[in-house]
C-alpha cells in the first residue's frame, strides 16, 4: 500500500494493521461509576505492509497487549524511508506511551528519534542497536551469520570432502543491520577459509521476484556455486523454485551425490520451516514472527509500565536442520495455533528444549 502526504494528519490513511488489544479487567478501579484505568498505548511502526512474517509478528504483539495490559496498533512505513520518518513524526504528536520501530534506514529516522525524546515519547527501537532510542532489542545477527556459515560449511565438507567451494548470499536491504549484520556474520566467517569463495551478496529488498530475478543471475554466471545463503526463507522458496525448473536443485532426497551441478540453501527466519523437513532447504534458523513479537511487544509494555529493562536486548535464533524439524514445527505449529495460551519464553531453545524436548543444535556454534 502506498499513499502520498498531502496533509500533516492523514494518518489514517498509513495504517496497515491495526489490531486493538483488550484491557484486562484487572485494569478496571473497582466502585461503582468508577473510571477506567487508561491503558498505555504502544504503536509498532513497522517498515511496510502485506509480508506475513510481520503480520504473524503484530498478531503476537496485539495477544502480549491482550494479556499484559496495553492497546495496540501497526502501522506501516510503505517500505519508503523519508515515508517512515514523516509518518513518525506524526505518530508522536498523537504521544503514544511507546512506539516500536523496526527501522526501513536508520540514518533517515534519527530526526524522527530525536523528535520523539523531546516530546517525551519513548522509543523501542527494533532489530539493531540507536542510540537515539529509549531501549533496542535486536537477534545477534552476527551470530545468524555466523551459525549459517559453519552449516553451510559443514555441508560444503560432506559434498567436496574438505571446506572448500563456491557460496553465494541473497540479503534483504543494504544499510539495514538486519541485513548486512547477518551477511557479514556469514561472509566474514567464510573469509576465514581460504578455499571457500564467496561469489556474491545481491540485496533483493526482501522480494520474492527479486530473490528470483537474482538466483536466475547466479545460474548463470557462476556455474560452480554449491550453496546459497538466504537471508529470509521468503527468498529462499522463490529462489530454490528457479533452481528447480532448472534442474538444479540440491535436495535432501537428490543431492550432489546425484546431480553434480545442483545448489544448495541455507537460509534464516524460519518462516518455512516445512521446506526443512521436505528436504528442499539444508536448514534454516527460527526467528519466529509469534515469538519474536510477543517479546518485542513485552519489553515495550515494561516501558510503558516504567519497569527497567536493559539500553540493549539481545535474542539468539534457534538452529533447525532435517535433525531436528519435526520437533520444531510442532512448537511452531502450537505457536500459531495456540498464540492465547502458548507459554512464550525467554529463549526459543529454552522452550524447544524443555516443553517440545527437541535437540538444540546451535547450543555451541
């Protein structure tokens, strides 16, 4: 959805997603006649609309609202910069008690942030660390990477006999740390071996076409590549379907034992864990959008509740191969299906571990 600005308060007009969360009656003075206690605000400005990772992400967001006392709304970005900004701008002056930014460009909010401080509004900035905000919470991106790039290389051993080999890296957005963090993680381990290549790392601004439109790039003009890292599963799906058609496709039922040409994925976010367990990824790493949000969305209520919570919070994603995918899409799966009872943790291993006692494999990489 795009609009365009023609007055200062048509912010309506922005909203992708706007789910209220009910008060609890807890909330509620006890007395007759006597008032409700006002609930604090939380607004989650989000970089755009329509991506099903971040409607599962505001789903559990509205559900922490449900449960911890606070009403809630998403608002999308239109996956413009300067659009983020304004509409920013705009959300302060209606003072929210916090707002929650998952940043399109950092550097073009931080006029919005310092606007926000000096009106009083607080600020969770999301997925990487501003210093211009009131709190980050953030995954270790680096640590994504970096997990990615010792799978993948465990792979490259078992299909060469020796870590060694052409890779290459879908990412999302250049400049933003969910994406160059989580790239560099994986490029910058590989650095560390001599006999892997890195062919490419191709920004898709997290689309599907341009995943694909970029994979086709690659078949062609690498036609030694081995395995692909994906930044998000929703451009490892389109990607490994052009592999497909080509007859290129590493799979866990076909691999290169069979097809000496095919490319292998690795990917992130877990979105599409099922294509772990089909065979058609190698891994991919959980970041899931019910989790994720409802922790994002608790840290915001202690904000608004004025608890003390850490400048910065950081979230580990939780490793998931043929090994253990069975178990951890049962989890996801609860996750989903159960969102007003699941009993949200403090880690996903945690509770893949001890409530699905699924194998945690990312527990020393």
């Amino acid at each position: 959805m795009r609009f365009t600005f023609t007055r200062r308060y048509r912010l309506v007009s922005a909203v992708a997603v706007v789910v209220a969360a009910a008060v609890p009656a807890a909330l509620v003075a006890s007395g007759a006649g006597a008032a409700a206690k006002a609930a604090p605000s939380i607004v989650w400005l989000e970089q755009g609309a329509g991506n099903p990772y971040w409607e599962a992400q505001h789903r559990a967001a509205a559900e922490a609202g449900r449960r911890l006392g606070f009403t809630f709304k998403a608002v999308s970005g239109n996956l413009n910069p300067q659009d983020q900004a304004n509409i920013m701008r705009q959300l302060v002056d209606q003072h929210p008690t916090v707002i929650m930014l998952n940043a399109i460009d950092p550097k073009a909010m931080v006029p919005a942030l310092n606007y926000a401080r000096s009106k009083g509004v607080k600020v969770l900035n999301l997925y990487g660390i501003s210093s211009k905000a009131t709190a980050s919470v953030t995954f270790d991106e680096i640590r994504t990477g970096r997990v990615a790039a010792k799978v993948t290389l465990d792979l490259l051993k078992q299909r060469f006999g020796s870590a060694k080999g052409e890779v290459a890296v879908l990412s999302g957005i250049l400049g933003q740390p969910a994406s160059d963090l989580r790239a560099k993680g994986f490029t910058d381990y590989m650095k560390t071996q001599k006999s892997v290549k890195v062919d490419a790392v191709q920004p898709t601004n997290w689309a599907a076409d341009k995943a694909s439109a970029a994979m086709q790039n690659f078949l062609v003009k690498y036609p030694n590549l081995a395995f692909v890292y994906t930044l998000s599963d929703t451009l490892a799906l389109p990607a490994a379907n052009i592999a497909e058609r080509q007859g290129k496709l590493c799979t866990l039922q076909k691999d290169w034992d069979s097809n000496s040409s095919c490319v292998g994925f690795v990917s992130a976010d877990g979105i599409f864990t099922d294509q772990v367990k089909a065979g058609k990824f190698f891994a991919t790493q959980l970041y899931s959008p019910e989790w994720s949000g409802f922790l994002f969305a608790k840290l915001a209520s202690d904000m608004a509740h004025n608890r003390k919570i850490p400048g910065v919070t950081k979230i580990n994603a939780f490793l998931i191969t043929p090994k253990n995918a069975t178990c951890a899409l049962r989890m996801i799966n609860d996750m989903k299906s159960k969102i007003r009872t699941f009993p949200f943790g403090p880690s996903l291993q945690a509770t893949a571990k001890t409530k699905y006692h699924c194998a945690v494999l990312d527990a020393n990489l």
